[in-house]
C-alpha cells in the first residue's frame, strides 16, 4: 500500500504499524515524533496504530546539541 512519508509516496506492507515504519527506516522510536495525517501519534500508540493507504506520514527526528 501506499502512504505519503515526508511529502514523498512510498509503498510499505498492508497493516504495518508505526513501529513497523520506524524499524523499517531504521529510526529509534525514541527520538523521534510522529504525525499522521495532521495529528501527532504518541509512541505509546506506535506499536498499536495501524497505518492506512493513503496516510501521510510525518517523522522529525529529535537531535540534542547545545
């Protein structure tokens, strides 16, 4: 199926979760936010929501520095 993920189409399995994206992208869940379309998902959510055809998908990663 496919999703918008940072403004560019990318095709993922049916089902996947958010956690099943940010392994797949290599992203600690830990470290990053997560949008979908328009509403920010919290990561105790990312294990359980279940992305759709058609979602857009925002990530930002978190980086520290000072």
């Amino acid at each position: 199926m496919q999703i918008t993920l940072n403004g560019e189409i990318r095709e993922i399995a049916g089902g996947a979760t958010i956690s099943a994206l940010l392994l797949s992208l290599n992203l600690p869940s830990t470290r990053v936010a997560v949008e979908v379309n328009g509403d920010l998902v919290r990561r105790l959510q990312h294990e359980t929501h279940v992305l759709l055809t058609a979602d857009v998908v925002e990530i930002v990663t978190l980086v520290g520095g000072g």
